[in-house]
C-alpha cells in the first residue's frame, strides 16, 4: 500500500493550541469578523488558518476546528468566486487582488485537512471512528483541491503544480482503503445534490470537468459544467490498463502531476501507475440531457428570453459532447513559424478591418438601393426615410483597435499566438470571432475563432486560434423573419463558398439572435439578397455561424422593409 505523498506547512511543536484556538473562542471570532467588509475578512480568516496550520494538535482536535471553519470559508469562497465567473481576460489589478487572495484561501482549507490525513495514515487506523475521521480529511482536503483547480480553469490560468498529483495521491489511498465509495456527512457541500458526498464524487467530478477541455470553454462554463457532471459521477469508472498505451481512450496516471487525458495514436504515453478513465454511461446520461433540452428549446420558440437561455445551454452540452468524445484535438501539425502580427477582437472589429476600415453605413446604403430607381414617392417621405437612415447609421460609429501579438506556431487551420501585458490585449474570450494579419502590410484581413487560452496572471497569455476562412466579405445583417425578426442592421462576415473546395459557404452573426430558419436580408452596400439560414456550423457566446440557402425572391414585399 503506497501513503499519499502531501505538501503540508511545517508546524512548530513547541506551540500547541493556544486558547483563541479552542472551538467556543474560535466561533466567537469568527461572529466578531467584518463581514461587510468582504476583503479584510478574507485576510484575517487566511492569517488565522495560517496560524492553525503552523500549529501542533491532535488531528481529531484539528478537524473540529477545520470544520468550525468551513461555513464561513463557503462564503467567502462563493463571493470572492463570483467576482471571477465573469472577469475579463487579462485579469484587472482589483480582479487579480480577488484571484490571489481565493488561492490562497482554497490553499489553506486543503492545507488544514492534508494536515489531519498525513497525521492518521502514519498512525495506520484500523478503528472505524479513526477511519471516519480520515474518510472526511481526504474528502475535504480533494474538494478544496479540486476547487483550486476550478478557480484557474475560470480564468483559464495554467493548473497549479502538485494539484493534480496530490488528488491522484488522495484517491489512490482511499480507493486501496475500500472507502472511496462510502458517503461523508457534508453539511455545507459545494453544490446541493441528489446523490452522496463521498470522495469519489469530489475526485471523479474535477476529472470529468479536466475531459471537458477547460481550456477551450466558453466564459463561464467551468463553474456550470462542474456543477452538471457532479450528479453523473457515480456512471465514471476507472479500471485496470489492458494495454500499456491504449490510444483512442482517457487515462490518468496516479504517479504524475498531469490531469486525465485522451490518449490519441499519436501520443507515447507510459503510465507508473495507470487507469483507463470510462465514461461510457455519463456520455449516454449527457445524450438524453441534451435531447430533454431540445425538446424543451422547441416548445418555448415564442419566449425568445428563455429560447436564449437554453440555446445557451443546448450549445455548451454540444462542446461537453464533442470534447468527451476526444474530438478537439489537433487536426493539423503545427510548425514553428515565428512572426508579428495584429489582431482584431470580436465581430464588430474583424469586420471593419476586413471591410478595410471603411464606414458601416447599413441603412444609407439600402436607402440609395430603394430609392435609385424610384419614381413614384414623394419629396417628405424620402427626407423622412434619409433622416431615420443617418439616424441609425450613426449608431454604428466606433473606432476599433488591432493589437500587436507574437506568432508562435502556425499550421493550415490555425496559429498559437502570445501576448505581454505591455501589448494593450484586453477583454479576450474563447470563442470570440477575430481577424488578424501579417503586422508588416495588413493587406489581407483572415476570419478564425478564439479556440483555447491559457494565461498566467500578470504575465502574460497564450491562445489558438482556428482559422475560419481564407477570407470573408464583410456584410450587414438583419432579421425578417423567425427568430430575431424585426431587428435593425448587425455586422456579419459572409464566407463563399468559391474560396476553396472544401469550404461550405456560410453566414457569421452576433449569438443568440438569430436561429435555424430564421431570414435574413443581407445587404452587401451596392444589392441586397435574402436567405434562410439552415445549419447551424459552429456557436459560442459571441457568434453563430450557419449554412444558408438564398432565397429566389423577397419573403414579403420589398416597400415593407422601408417604412420610415
């Protein structure tokens, strides 16, 4: 039997617990913090389990007072979590403050139960209540490591090093012990469920969350992700390797300090001591899911409030689906290709750097189409619909940056790109539509997609990006029917198809306004055109993309589509 090997703070044996440190002085202490002042308490709770941590007693002592502990530390956790679910990517000063300081929380919560385990296993418990007391350390101690983990998944920060080792440690212990399966009494759990709180679950979940790609997630979706696969943990197995690299599946191996991963035939992977990871029976309870969101999604077309919602959900079920079915990994090899480019981030951007920076004037332009060949209208009416078109036009009048990044590596479908803090790159997201071109002449603008980030606070950031197109016509949009019928003139990026072979001709708009079946004018300055979107390709907070067909004629009347 191997002991869990854990990085625990040194503790001084000449000090034993002083009196604020007994459980009656603790709770008065912690009904004495200001709790309206969220960051002063974070650091005086942490300086306070710093103390206990560097202080010497007997563990069930040790675990009573890490429990006194826990409802407050849920708190502060939920709140100081909160401020980052939606924080901007490089994170702010103020946002950095609250990532650190939650860290360093989550740091001693699993520092304070590591204590009580590494202290049980030396003294080998046969007792039950002994090992009760060590059932609920381990259990602890993987929900707040698994926690950690959570956090820099949130902000796409590089895992922290020996996290994963020291949860694989954990679990191995207890799964050698037959106690991985057996429920713990949790009164403050992370999320309510309908399932026990056993260690299993706590250590299975942070390993479904690792398969889900958290890398290539959608702002907020590790959080919401980790929450929905907490119920299906009891369907992940690990067993035995039958193979010593078996390729086309996910394995962990206990002895490392790398997550789970899908094993493709291209990778040398020889485990010391290595699980094949099966997910079969959670990727059937993700099927039906996902079906039950369909179907609820086509009864509520009428509530576009709700539609959005759940088009929300059914899209991030469809990336969970596709990343468990080991279907993000590389299609292409990337070659080092080191270059300076610019980039331009989000919809709005790329398309006016593919438009070659040219004014979006969407409504004066169908004007002039209108009314060129237009005789018979009077004098009033035409002023009254010039004046509503330079209006709306105004509204479109931003200026846009480009910012310089360092090329890495490039392949057909793609490049890696980094940045420093000093390049100015702000608000950067997964799923975020781009262009960018060569930094010398920026003569031709490509369309791609954000894929992965990976950042290191305060340092600095990497990302994929995956090319959309060789090249894209920048557009406006706007509904006529179906979902989004009504709206006034969005940007769009038009790919046609005459660009490549393989490349399917499709439409890129803003998310969740429009829909399959939707129509849609497409105003391309100099004619209009009109198409019902059919197949939607690709979809992240920021965009859809969909296949469409053109219509041969207008869906209604043309003179109805210029009421002034």
């Amino acid at each position: 039997m191997t002991l869990p090997a854990l990085d625990i703070p040194s503790q001084d044996l000449s000090r034993r617990a002083p009196p604020p440190m007994r459980i009656k002085k603790l709770r008065e202490w912690l009904h004495n913090l200001p709790t309206a002042n969220t960051r002063k308490t974070v650091h005086l709770f942490i300086q306070q389990l710093e103390q206990l941590n560097q202080t010497a007693c007997p563990p069930e002592d040790r675990l009573q007072l890490m429990d006194t502990l826990r409802p407050i530390a849920r708190q502060l956790l939920v709140t100081l979590a909160r401020h980052l679910k939606q924080a901007g990517i490089p994170l702010s000063q103020k946002n950095l403050e609250t990532y650190n300081d939650l860290h360093a929380l989550l740091d001693g919560m699993a520092a304070g139960y590591k204590i009580v385990v590494s202290e049980l296993v030396l003294s080998k418990p046969e007792k039950e209540h002994p090992r009760l007391l060590l059932r609920e350390a381990i259990y602890h101690s993987i929900q707040y490591l698994g926690r950690r983990l959570l956090t820099c998944y949130m902000v796409y920060a590089t895992e922290a090093e020996h996290v994963w080792y020291e949860l694989h440690q954990l679990y191995r212990y207890a799964e050698s012990q037959g106690f991985q399966d057996q429920p713990v009494d949790d009164p403050v759990p992370d999320y309510s469920l309908p399932v026990g709180y056993t260690i299993d679950l706590v250590y299975k979940r942070s390993l479904l969350l690792s398969l889900a790609e958290p890398y290539h997630l959608m702002s907020g979706e590790a959080d919401d992700i980790h929450y929905l696969v907490s119920a299906w943990t009891p369907y992940c197995h690990l067993l035995p390797l039958a193979t010593p690299s078996p390729a086309g599946e996910f394995a962990l191996d206990f002895e490392s300090d790398q997550p789970p991963r899908f094993i493709s035939e291209e990778i040398q992977w020889q485990p010391r001591d290595g699980r094949l990871i099966e997910i079969g029976e959670v990727k059937q309870r993700l099927e039906s899911h996902l079906q039950r969101i369909l179907k609820t999604a086509m009864h509520n077309l009428e509530e576009d409030r709700h539609s959005r919602v759940l088009r929300y959900q059914r899209d991030m079920l469809l990336r969970l689906s596709d990343a468990w079915e080991g279907a993000l990994k590389r299609q292409s090899t990337r070659h080092s290709q080191p270059a300076n480019i610019r980039m331009a981030m989000g919809l709005n951007a790329a398309h006016h750097y593919i438009n070659q920076r040219n004014a979006f004037t969407p409504e004066m332009d169908e004007f002039v189409i209108k009314y060129r060949d237009e005789t018979d209208i009077t004098r009033e009416l035409m002023a009254t619909a010039y004046d509503t078109a330079m209006q709306k036009d105004s509204y479109h009048t931003h200026d846009y940056s480009a910012n310089p990044w360092w090329q890495q590596n490039a392949s057909t479908h793609g490049a890696a790109l980094a940045c420093t803090p000093e390049s100015g790159c702000s608000n950067v997201k997964v799923g975020e539509v781009v262009a960018w071109c060569d930094n010398e002449h920026c003569l031709h603008w490509q369309p791609g997609v954000i894929r992965w980030l990976k950042t290191r606070p305060a340092e600095g950031m990497e990302l994929g990006i995956m090319r959309l197109a060789n090249s894209a016509v920048a557009v406006a949009v706007k509904g006529l029917q179906g979902t989004g019928e009504g709206t006034d003139y969005f940007r769009g990026l038009l790919i046609p198809r005459q660009v490549s072979a393989q490349q399917r001709r499709s439409l890129i708009v803003p998310s969740s306004v429009f829909d399959i079946d939707s129509v849609l004018s497409i105003n391309m300055k100099r004619r209009l055109f009109y198409v019902r979107l059919k197949k939607l390709q690709l979809s992240t907070h920021s965009f859809n993309q969909f296949e469409f067909d053109v219509m041969e004629r207008p869906p209604v009347d043309p003179s109805t589509l210029f009421i002034a």
